[in-house]
C-alpha cells in the first residue's frame, strides 16, 4: 500500500503530563515523511515509534510557543552527530532563528548539513512547498501569538493508459503524454475518444489539515473543505468554552463544528489540558457532532487509504 | 526512613534512544530535591517517575552540551506555567541564561518566580551551595568545553542528648547546646564526662559524587574519597579507550579505577553511547575493577541507608 499515513507523537498541551507530550506530528506521504510542529522529546519519541527521522526533509513549526518548538533544538542536534547529508528546510516565523542564534552557534562546527528557513505568512494562505509528492498550504489561525495552520495534499500521480485501447486506436507514441495528463484522443478519422475510457480509475488525491493553536474560527471551512483527516486542537470542554476563546484556544464541541462545517473525512482531536485524566468527554462532546472523530493519544497512526475516482 | 536516595532520568550519552533520555539525576536529601543536569526531556521523566519536582529548589547544570541542558527551557516554562513561587536557584557556567536569552525573554510576562543564576568556578573546587541539609561542592572535571561534577554531602545532624545523663549529672540548660555540637562537660567538681557518654550515637552523613562527561582523571580520587555513591560516566568499553581520551570520555574501566582509588561505597556508571544496546560488557569490564558497581537504567532509584557511627 502506498502510505498517506500521520504518527502522532504528542497530544499534551502547554503542560506535558505522564502520558502525553507536547504537540509533534509525523506525515508520511509515498515514504517522504513531513514533520510538524516539534515540542520537548520529539526525537525520543519519534526513536520510540520507529520513524525513519532521518528521511524528514521538510519540518513546519506553527508558532513560538514552547510547547511547539522546544524540541527543535535537540533534533538538529542529534542531526549533526549523526552526519546527516541532507538539507533540512524549516517553515516556521521568522524569529525562529534568532530565537535559537546562539545555540545554533553552537552547533555550527558540527554541522553536517545546511538548515533553510522559509520564513511563514501569518496574513494570507500561503503555498510553502510542491513538488512531486506533496502540495503544502499554511494558512492563518487565531491564536495568542501569529500561528499557522497546515495542509498537506498529495499530488495527482499520472495516469496510467489502457495497453488494448493503446492498440485498438492505434494511438502515437507522441500523444501518450498527453493523455496521461487528462487529454482526450482524436483519431485519424476524427473521432474523438474521451480520456477515460484510455486511462485506468485514478486514485483520489489524499489531503490532511492540522490546525494547530486557535481559537474557534467557522471561517476555516473553507481552507480545509473535504479533507480527508481533520487534526484540530480541544484544548478544552464545552463548560470551558469562555476560557477558551480567553486564551484562543478551542473547546471539542468547536473542532467538532469546523469538522462538520468542512465536511472532512474524519476529525482527530488533540491538544488536550493537563486537567483531563482522560480524554471520554472530550471525545463524546465532539462525537455528539461529528461521529467520526478519535482523540489522539501518542503513538496513534491514521492511515487513509487510497480510493479510485472517476 | 529518612531518605537519601539518586533517581535516575536519563543515561544516554549524546544521542538519546528508544529506552535512553540523556542525562539527568535527581537527588533526595531528606525530602529536598536536587536535579543535577536537564537533558531534553527531564521534566517528562520527572512526571512518568513521579518526583515532585514542585519541590526541586536548586539545579545543577555541569556544562553546556546540549544533552546536559536542553531541557532546561521546558522545565522553567512549565514552572510558569504552575505558578511556581519559591526563589529556582541554578547553578551553571555563567553563559547559560545568555544562551537562553531570548527564549527566557519569552517566559518573562508569565514568570511567577526568581532565577537565581550562579556561575560555577570551573578552575577549582568550591562549596557552591551550604545550608541545614546539604553542603555542595563543585570541582572541574575535563572535558571539551568547562565542565563541572558535584560532590553533595548531606548535613550532620545535631546530636541527641541522653536524657538519664541531663539529670544524672545535672547538666545545665545553658550546657546542652555546646554537647549537642560535640563539646564534653565538666561537672561543678571538676571531672570531665565525654561527649560521647553524653550523647546518642550519630548518623553517618551520607554522600553522592557525581561525576559527569570527563576524560579519566585519577587526581579526582582525592575529591571524591569514601563517598558512598560514585557516578561516573562510562561512554566507552576498553577497547574504545583511544577514542575516549581523544574526545575527553570515559571507559567503563576508568570509571571502576577512579571508584577504587576513592574507595568509594557503591559506582553507578551512565553515559552511555547509542552504539551499546545493552550495557552488561559496559557493567562486567567496571565489576571486574570494582565489585559494587550498577549500570545504570532510565528510572532507576538507588538509595543510601543511614549507618550509625561512633
């Protein structure tokens, strides 16, 4: 199976507790794996889990609290000593850089392989990265301090032609590509033959939101419109709700909304305070919304499986 | 019983793994808590084990290696973020808080309590820390950057009068003091009753060295001389010893020689390198020098009884 498949690694907020660490989340789309956010103990548990860390090119940070970059460091480190080769590129604030300038310094005469910053857009969406696997969106959220949102959508793999009807419509090598592309095909006789019937079902472009710190924000519909796989923070319970909004931060019951708003395929709640032992009302809350919701716990995988389109 | 007891978080050497946080201890000395270095992840050790670390006072950073200090950050940000009140008193080369300058400058609008910076004196042995539990000492270790180990030695106790002497010999509330600290008494008809007939035998004051990342340094035998807890890093086996020099560690071998030469009670070796998956050659190559030596594990407790001398 060709993976579309996020690892949570941490589920805390602010405060990490026995069980939960701060905000990290690994995507592996096609075996390129995408970090986001990067909280205390990242690398540890991403040893834990068995990923691949090192195949990690492209690591977005959605804002400057700690909870969500304190990890950061020490991976860059362990990096260097472990003679990485690779650019790494950072998609996070500006200030991120500086922030860390002197333990970078640090780092510097070990340096086995070069950091690029690409500094985020905190007014409008943004795309940060495309390339073959992968389109990446970051997009405003509402938080206490400029926060980002990201959304991951996988690329259109090409499609694939049908060997007899290559044969049947005696069809030139030259118009191949282009099919491939989506072109319909006219014959010598100037029929014309729709793509579809030349190409094989194609697989639906997998998509993932994650909406890092934020207050509720109805408006987001729109960006994360039929995701696939929803992550959006509960940092709190509805009876919380006011406290919430204080703070920008959002109770389940509100992801449950946006969740719903969006039409995504699935929501995973997380962020949770250190106040619930465990996380049944928060789940339940938003499940009396949007069924298809699971809390995160660390360690939890999300696969989303490829479906033909036509 | 009244505690004197090493909690270990973390025994990695640079790099952490699946089963190893780097390096942190914490020490108990009847009910005060000592963290003696912060590698990533300390503050979730410290909830995963237990320790109350709302009651940790004084912190002990034995040089600027990132797996010896990345955790700090995260610590004194979830301090904040309890409302921590008492005064956090850290001792550290006096670079650490402008390394963390702008991260700390971060914290200071939700800081409820003091930092207390004081720089260790990495040129010779000083008492950095004397109160009515513990005394401290640092003294140099070698390394490649300045680097310190920690010698703790708890507080004697005063001594415990015996009641039947008071009245036997009639010894003056004005008297009891002076016998409490050690002195003897002379009776009204001039004949001296020794302290000790006077007094309950005594509590050996118990100690802990620990001796962090350092090249082998047999001089330290004098500074660590009958403790009754010797750590010491062992980043290497023998045939790593070249290499260990060259980068200014440890064998497990030297580390049993440095436990023998200080006759020491008991060696916990630590610091060990991702190469070892498990560290019995580590433990047998430091037995075969010194018997009473313990490799070190994540979580491990090592508690020293109190022994009644004379």
């Amino acid at each position: 199976m060709i993976p579309f498949e996020l690892t949570i690694l941490g589920t805390s907020s602010a405060l990490p507790t026995s069980s939960r660490y701060p905000t990290a989340h690994v995507l592996n789309v096609r075996e390129r794996f995408f970090l986001i956010d990067c909280g205390e103990g990242t690398q540890i548990q991403l040893r834990k889990l068995g990923v691949r860390f090192s195949r990690i090119n492209h690591l977005f940070i959605s804002h400057l609290h700690g909870d969500h970059y304190y990890g950061l460091i020490g991976l860059l480190s362990s990096y260097a000593l472990l003679e990485r080769k690779n650019d790494l590129h950072i998609y996070a604030h500006s200030e991120l850089p500086e922030l860390l300038e002197k333990q970078l310094y640090l780092l510097k005469n070990d340096q086995t392989y070069n950091i690029i910053w690409h500094p985020l857009n905190f007014k409008r969406p943004q795309t940060i990265l495309e390339n073959k696997t992968v389109k990446v969106v970051s997009f405003p959220l509402k938080h206490r301090i400029p926060c980002c949102g990201f959304l991951f959508t996988e690329q259109p793999e090409p499609k694939n032609l049908i060997r007899e009807k290559i044969k049947e419509y005696n069809i030139p090598i030259r118009e191949m590509q282009n099919i491939k592309q989506g072109a319909d095909f006219v014959t010598d006789e100037g029929k014309k033959i729709k793509n579809e019937e030349l190409t094989h079902a194609q697989k639906k472009p997998r998509s993932y939101a994650f909406c890092s710190d934020t207050a509720f924000l109805p408006k987001l519909k729109d960006t994360i419109k039929n995701v696939d796989l929803l992550y959006h923070e509960a940092t709190y319970d509805k009876r919380m709700e006011k406290r919430a909004g204080e703070i920008f931060h959002s109770t389940a019951n509100q992801a449950a909304q946006l969740a719903k708003l969006g039409n995504v395929g699935q929501l995973v709640i997380g962020h949770f305070s250190a106040r619930y032992k465990d996380t049944s009302q928060l789940l339940n809350e938003a499940k009396a919304v949007f069924e298809n919701t699971v809390a995160a716990e660390d360690g939890m995988v999300i696969s989303i499986p490829r479906e033909t389109v036509r």
